[in-house]
C-alpha cells in the first residue's frame, strides 16, 4: 500500500491553524509564562534519560490540538505502521525503510519481500563483533605482523557522517585505535590523512552503499596505490575492507570477499550508521559501546511506535517545527548541543534533514504549493554564542532553536561543567525573556549614565525576546543516549515528510550535479571546453588556461 497522499493545506486542521496563526502571530511567550505558573508542567515530556521541555514556544493547548488534529488528517499512524511493517515508502526507489530493524532486538521480525531479515542482520553483527575484536586484541594484525593502531574509514555523505559524528561524540569510549575519516575527492584531504599514518599499521574501511561513489572510489585508489608503494598486492586483503551493498564492485575492486560487511537497499545511505556502516565506531569504542548506542536508538523507535502522539517526543518536536516553518514562515532551525563531543552533530542533521525533506515535489506528482524542509545549522554552545548569537537574539529572522544539553559531565569537572550548564539555562531564558527598555533605562540609571547617551544606546541594547526554543536535557552522554538521541531526529524527519507529503527517502536532488561533474571531466582530461553557458565556458578556460 502507497503513503497516504493528502495535500496537508487541504485539510480542516490547516484552515483552522491559519485561524489560530493570526492570532498566535504577535503573541507574547513570556506572558503565558506570567499568566500560567503550570506551563512548563504542560509543555514538557520525561521519557527515559531525556527531559524536553518544549514550553518556550509560541504554542497554546490549542494550537497543539490543531497540530495533534492534522496528524489524524494526514494518516499519521497508519504511515508509522507501513514505516515499521517494511511496507515500500521510498515509493520513487520500490524499497523499504526499515533502518529501525538494524537496531531491534533478534526476536523481532521485519519482512522485506516476505523474508525476515533479522537473521541476516545478527550475522552482520555478529561478524562486526567478532572483527572489532580480533583488531582491537590484535589478532589480526597487518603485513609486517604488527599490531592495528590507525583506522581510515574512506565514504562520503551517509558512509562517512554518521560514523565521523559518533566517533567523535563517543571519544571518552574509546580504546587505544585512532580513527580518521577521508571523504572529499579533494587530494589535499587524502594527503593530509597519509601524512598522518603507517602503512604497516592502519586498516582502511572503505564504506559505499553502492560502491560507485567518485568521490570514494578515487580516494580508495589513491590510497591502495600508496598502500603498494610498501606492501604487496597479497596484503591488501589483510589491510582494506569494505562494507557495500555492491559486491560484485567490491571485489572487482580487489577486496577480499571475506572483508566485505554486506548492507541493504532497505537502508538509506544518511540512516546507516545502525549497518555494517558503523563498522568505524565499533573499532573505535568496541562492539559493546556500539551495541548500545542501537539499544538507544531501538528505545527511541519503541516510544515513537508506541506513545500516544500528545507525549511523543518526535512527534511534538516535528509539530512544533511545522508549526513555524508553515505558518510563521521560519526557513530555518538550529541545532545547539552544549557539548564539545557533539560538534558534529549539525552536519550529520544537514544531511538527515536537508537530503530527506528538502523536496518540492508532493507525493502525487506535482509541485507542492507549501514550505517543505527547514535549513539546518549549529555549533556547540558556549563557542557558538560567541559566533552567531547575535543574530538569533537581535536579528531580524526567526529562528527556532534546539537546546541539548547534559545533566552530568562525562569527566565530572563540575567547576567547567556548571559554567557550560549556567550558560546553556541563561540563553534559553534570555531568548525567551529578553530585556526591556526599562530594564534597560534602570540598569543605566544605576551606572548614573548621563541621558543624552542612555536615549542614543537604549533601541540598541533591547532584546524583544519571544524567540522559541526546545530544551532536551539528557542524563549523561551514554552510547544509549546518542542512540536515542539520532533516533530522535530521524523520526521527526519522518513525520514532517508524511505531512508535508513529500517522500524524504530519495535524493534525487544530489544527481544532476553528478552527471554534469562527470562530462565537465571529460572536458577537463581532454582541454576542451564544451558548449556552456557563458559564465561556466569563462570559468572553465580560466582553469584549463591556469592548469596548462
Ligand atoms: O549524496 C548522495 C548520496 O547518495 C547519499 O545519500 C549517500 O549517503 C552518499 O551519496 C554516499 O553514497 P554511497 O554510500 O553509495 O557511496
């Protein structure tokens, strides 16, 4: 059976949300806060390790009921079930979307094509398992017989972010092995990675999906033909493995079929790292630490499945960020994780978010006639109130804004961790609050400023405030945690694209500029420049001159 198809604008909760808009538009958040002493008491959901608390919206018990009405206009729950059940929802692609499988327990059953594909995912696991341990015990070890001390994981887009952002969130786990990540077609990024490792001592991860990636493919040869330039052909067995749902390219490129780690079509290059894909991280913080970080993401898929829609945290999250996407024209969101282990976290999003719903096309075929897909972006905070704060407090653009912070410290540096906590709970209110022009006048009144300059400075020194945010306020930074943590994200994205009735599990998007890549190549390796238009002919002589 299809996704539902249903015009989201067409529907009596979005008429009756446009309603509830215009006289939601100027609403001041901090008043309800003064109205109603209960509103954080309403506006949050306690699930496991995670506390959100979504009350600094713009959002009434009204307008959560119209959001909550439009999930039943556009078949939410049905469209839960068919994600879950394998049903084909990457429609454009014929395939099923089941990375939630790769993180269920071996009991669970997932039919692809009538087949439960559980058996084969717990011979994966168990493989990863059991080499992660042979390369960490140094059991294996390379063509000099000695021990792995550097791992080079070599993939782009969803072979490279998942696993680049969990290796660095999940560093306080990790064991003796230093893994490093080539992804640009960029040589420069390839030499970098060489300057920095022994071909006696690393093993090479080459992850592609489909193991036709220029970008991986070129950088793979690059490497092997370095490889070679110290060890024979015979050790590239004991040095490159390889994790593609291509095998057959696999071995034509000459990895061993014993070091291939097979995935699935059913699963979505940017929703991998569940797959063989994370091969990178079970290297890094051992197969039990990767474990984990499933049985996080598996605990997320449970409550998604299974609470009811007004306490789900994807669910609200999605809402809310429809809610000023769609109706306040917000283009896009931010992603602030007070913590320096997830600086990566935003990128990877980018991807999960931006490949998956930034569409324009409905699910019946015709241009849509509403906002889809929010822009992503974010650092970690303190550094990035020191960077682009400015414009979120004063600037002219409305930006929601997620808040991730941390209960306990990993290295339990109270002192360092209580002034990151300080900052992460001050911004947030002062987002919310704001400061006002007699707040202002009382603070230069007490500076005894004279009036002349206190009437020129005051319009600059106001916060209007009234700027939205969620706060996720987690336990600790656990492998389970993160796991939930991207399990989060990944659900919201679903439900926004169910109601923006797009479908989020192709990328199609990313092709043209592939194909055209490829024939200017052409160009380039023969010096002669085909018809363009006149800005890329100037631009490519240019180059081709520059190169001669
Ligand atoms: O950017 C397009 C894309 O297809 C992504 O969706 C994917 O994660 C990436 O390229 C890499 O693809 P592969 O794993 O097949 O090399």
């Amino acid at each position: 059976m299809s996704l539902p198809n249903i015009n989201p604008t067409n529907t009596n909760a979005w008429l009756n949300l446009q309603k509830h808009f215009s006289m939601m538009e100027n609403n001041s958040i901090k008043e309800m806060f003064q109205k109603d002493s209960t509103r954080a008491e309403k506006f949050h959901i306690q699930w496991n390790d995670f506390l959100v608390d979504f009350s600094k919206n713009n959002i009434t018990q009204e307008t959560l009921d119209l959001l909550l009405k439009l999930t039943e206009e556009v078949n939410l729950k049905q469209a839960i079930s068919q994600y879950f059940n394998g049903e084909l929802i990457n429609q454009t692609e014929n395939r099923a979307v089941l990375h939630t499988a790769l993180r269920a327990p071996q009991t669970a059953t997932f039919l692809v094509d009538g087949t439960n594909v559980m058996p084969e995912i717990y011979e994966v696991k168990h493989n990863i398992e059991k080499f992660t341990h042979e390369i960490t015990s140094g059991i294996r070890t390379g063509f000099t017989v000695k021990h792995f001390t550097d791992i080079v994981n070599i993939g782009i887009g969803g072979s490279d972010l998942g696993p680049a952002m969990v290796v660095e969130a999940l560093q306080y786990y990790k064991n003796h092995l230093t893994v490093h990540f080539i992804s640009n077609v960029d040589g420069d990024h390839v030499n970098e990675i060489i300057k920095k490792i022994n071909p006696e001592t690393t093993l090479f991860v080459i992850v592609s999906k489909t193991f036709t990636t220029q970008e991986t493919l070129t950088n793979s040869e690059t490497i092997r033909t370095w490889f070679l330039k110290s060890a024979k052909q015979e050790d590239v067995a004991k040095h490159f493995v390889a994790v593609s749902t291509n095998i057959q390219k696999v071995t034509e490129f000459g990895i061993d079929v014993n070091n291939i780690f097979p995935m699935w079509d059913w699963v979505g290059g940017r929703f991998s790292l569940w797959s063989a894909v994370g091969l990178s991280i079970s290297l890094a913080v051992g197969f039990d630490n990767f474990d984990k970080l499933l049985k996080g993401a598996n605990q997320m898929d449970e409550h998604f499945k299974n609470e009811s829609f007004d306490k789900n945290i994807p669910v609200i999250l999605a809402l809310i960020s429809v809610w000023y996407n769609n109706f306040f024209g917000a283009e896009s969101e931010a992603i602030i994780p007070y913590t320096q282990y997830l600086q990566k976290l935003a990128p990877y999003l980018q991807q999960g978010i931006m490949e998956s719903n930034g569409k324009s096309i409905g699910r019946d075929g015709k241009p849509v006639n509403y906002q889809t897909g929010t822009i992503i972006w974010g650092e970690p905070g303190t550094n990035s109130q020191h960077a682009f704060f400015q414009l979120i407090h004063q600037g002219t653009k409305l930006i929601p804004t997620d808040f991730i912070g941390f209960v306990t410290p990993l290295y339990g540096n109270e002192d360092h961790h209580d002034k990151l906590m300080s900052n992460f709970f001050a911004q947030t209110e002062a987002l919310l609050n704001g400061k006002t022009s007699e707040q202002v006048q009382a603070e230069f009144d007490k500076q005894g400023m004279e009036k002349s300059k206190a009437d020129y400075l005051k319009p600059f020194k106001v916060f209007t405030g009234n700027k939205p945010t969620n706060t996720l306020l987690i336990q600790k930074l656990t492998p389970e945690n993160l796991g939930s943590l991207v399990a989060m994200y990944e659900h919201k994205i679903f439900v926004q694209g169910i109601i923006w009735n797009i479908f989020s599990y192709d990328q199609w998007g990313v092709e043209l500029g592939k194909q055209l890549a490829n024939s200017i190549l052409e160009e380039i390796n023969h010096k002669k420049v085909a018809e363009h238009d006149s800005s890329t002919t100037l631009l490519l002589k240019h180059f081709l001159n520059k190169a001669n």
